[in-house]
C-alpha cells in the first residue's frame, strides 16, 4: 500500500490510480472501476480510521510534520498580478468597489469584503474610540518617527582664504616630511633587493669556478677563441648579436648552465631586465639595456684563481660609463650607476663579499668603470669634460685592474 523512499512515506502507483478513480467517482465506491475497487475500498477503510489514535504511527507523524515544517522556509505570500491591479484600481477609486472597471471588479468586491471583517472604516460605520487611545497612538507614531529619522550632524561651512591657504600648507608641509621618508624606504628595499642578487652571484661565481679550474665564466672555454678575443676588433659591447665578442655572453653562461637563475642576474632598478630567457637556446641578453650588472673583462687568457681575493672586482652594477659610451655621449667618470638612482653601486669582490660604494672610485685611485690607461688620463683639468675615447675593445691593463662591462 505504501512505499519508503529515504524518510518520505508515499502510496505505492496502484493505490495512487484507485484515489484518483475515487476521488473522480465522487467518493462512490460502487462507481469505481472493479481493478481499482479493492484497492479503493482499501483506501477508504484506512481514512475511515483516520482520527482514531494509532499509537505507532501518531509520534512518526507528528515527527516528520516538524521535521518538514523546519526543513522547508515559509515563503512569503503575495497576490497574483490580477488582485494586485484591482487593488491599486480600488485604492485609487476612494475604495469604493462600485467605480472599480468591471474586468477587475469581482477582485475589488473581495478586497472590499475582506477590508470590512478586519476594519469598520470602509463601511463607514460609527465606531466609538476613546480619546486617550488616539492621543497615545499618535505618541507611539510620533516617538517611531523621531527615532527613525536620520539625525543630522551636518554644520555649516564657512571657510576664508586664510583657512584655506593654512590647510593647503599644513598638507604641503606633510608631503614634505613623508614623501622623502617613503623615497628612502623604497630605494632602501631596492638596495637590500639588489644586495641579494649580488649573494647568489656569488655562490654561482664560486660553483662554477669549483667545476673549472678555478676560472670565472666563459661562452667558451676554446683556448682559441679566448687568444681571438684579444684581438683589437673584437667588441666586448656587442651584446647580443655576437657571443664569441660579448662579455654579458660570458656572465649568461651562469644562468645558461644552470649555476643560477637569470632572476638573480636582473636588478630591481632596471626597468628593461628580464627575468626568463627569450628561448632555450638562448646564449645572451637580447639588447644592451636588458643588461643589469657589469662583468670583468677578461684579458684575453686564460684566467687563474688569481681573481678569487678581495679587493679585485668581478662584478658591479651595471655601468653608467659604457651605457653612454656605446651611444657615442660624453661620459662622466665620477657617475654612480643607474641601477640605484646615481646614489651608488654594489660591487662582489673575488673573495665573495659584497661592498656597497657610493664612488666608482677605489680606495687605491681604481676606477671601476674604466681600464687603467683611461684612468690616468683624468686629472682636475679633464675630469668633468667627459671627452674619454671608449671604443668596447679595452682590456684591462692586469689582474689587479677593476675594468667591467658592459
């Protein structure tokens, strides 16, 4: 008779066709068609009993009445687009059915019915009311009314040119104070950034010089093109178009082979450096501006573990001599690099430790952006004409000489 589907409890499909034949036959049994009549009678017996007391079933009943009633949220009723017109139809007519139009009529004589069992004041029916409870209502609706206003805290503004001019300094005053400060800590969070590149290059320039004999990095290791690249056409500038003259080419050969990422080559204070090679294949940086440190030019021999002291440069921030050299300007040599606004410019030394230099210029009168022939030439009377010939074919004049690039 009944089917248990999880906690629902239902009539199985054949009880379902003989309570629909029974409720077409107007409840007459005699009416109901014979395959559904047994199961009809059935039915009827069942809701014969319905109100007497079952001890087994009332409490599963009633449980499950709860259960649903929790389970399923009461929506809110609303009227259908029919009542609702003729109830806007009515309100507008002074709530008098009679002038509602006819196709809404019938609803409006049902709004009017049921506005006169819930309020007399349709129907215009005397009602005695006592005086004190229309005084209190109005109390309680003006009370309502004054805590469900918004309050206003809102003050008149009237402000003269001298308020207005004391406002703008005190803004500029502040700009002053904390534009500098925010100015420090984001060069100082560029410098520490920076800082750290250099550390990891320097494990990279130690693992690499591990796996080869204590030399610093090459494109190649050919003893043959290292004896060419002393050769007075070859450019060391010449970044990206040709890595048997490039020296960033030797510094890439880090990150090509593994002893570190080309990450850790960009600096934070060039806006042009790239974190990711242009391809698998790739050997060097794809332009001049792409480079963000300058690498010791090498002599044009092979080099020994003579490099791995301190004192002697190998790496720096990149150069903002040859960055001018190569586009045939003038160049400065008292000018900071780039990479940190002209403040200054980390160095690695061969030993592995990282100094910060707010000068070019070495302790021993060693400029680090140029080779040492180029060094003697500046004297109080051409220091600043910047007219020093840089052709990107300069070696260093020996081991002991700072000369990167580019």
């Amino acid at each position: 008779m009944t089917l248990r589907n999880g906690r629902a409890t239902r009539l199985c499909p054949e009880a379902e066709q003989a309570l629909d034949a029974l409720i077409e036959s107007g409840w007459d049994l005699s009416r109901v068609p014979d395959e559904y009549r047994a199961c009809a009678e059935t039915l009827i017996e069942s809701f014969g009993h319905a109100c007497d007391e079952s001890p087994e079933a009332a409490p599963e009943l009633v449980e499950a009445t709860i259960r649903k009633l929790i389970s399923e949220p009461i929506g809110e009723a609303s009227l259908s687009d029919a009542s609702a017109d003729a109830l806007d139809m009515w309100s507008l007519s002074g709530y008098r059915a009679s002038h509602v139009p006819k196709g809404l009529r019938d609803q409006a004589d049902r709004h009017e019915a049921f506005a006169e069992l819930i309020s007399r004041s349709v129907s215009q029916s005397e009602v005695s009311v006592d005086e004190s409870l229309v005084e209190s209502t109005l109390g309680r609706i003006l009370d309502y009314e004054a805590i469900a206003e918004p309050r206003s805290f809102g003050f008149p503004i009237k402000l003269r040119l001298t308020d207005i001019a004391s406002v703008a300094a005190v803004i500029l005053v502040g700009l002053s104070v904390t534009l500098p400060v925010l100015s420090t800590f984001r060069f100082e969070s560029m410098r520490k950034l920076n800082e750290a590149n250099f550390a990891v290059a320097s494990v990279a320039f130690g693992s690499y010089a591990n796996d080869n004999d204590g030399r610093l990095p090459v494109y190649t290791p050919s003893e043959q093109i290292l004896n060419q690249s002393a050769g007075v056409l070859r450019r060391w500038w010449l970044v990206g178009s040709d890595p048997l003259q490039s020296n960033s080419a030797n510094l890439y050969t880090l990150a090509r082979e593994g002893y570190t990422s080309l990450e850790s080559l960009a600096s934070p204070g060039n806006k042009n450096a790239v974190a990711k090679p242009a391809s698998n294949d790739a050997v060097d940086w794809g332009g001049f501006d792409e480079v963000s440190y300058s690498f010791r030019v090498l002599q044009g021999s092979e080099s020994d573990d003579r490099w791995a002291k301190r004192g002697l440069v190998i790496l720096t921030d990149r150069s903002p001599v040859i960055l001018k050299a190569y586009q045939g300007l003038p160049i400065d040599p008292f000018e900071n690099s780039p990479n940190h606004d002209g403040r200054g410019q980390h160095i690695l030394n061969g030993d592995g430790s990282v100094d910060w230099l707010t000068s070019p210029w070495l302790p021993h009168n060693d400029q680090i952006y140029l080779p040492r022939f180029i060094e003697r030439l500046v004297n109080p009377d051409v220091r600043r004409t910047g007219m020093m010939p840089l052709q990107g074919i300069e070696r260093p004049g020996s081991y002991t000489d700072a000369f990167v690039g580019p």
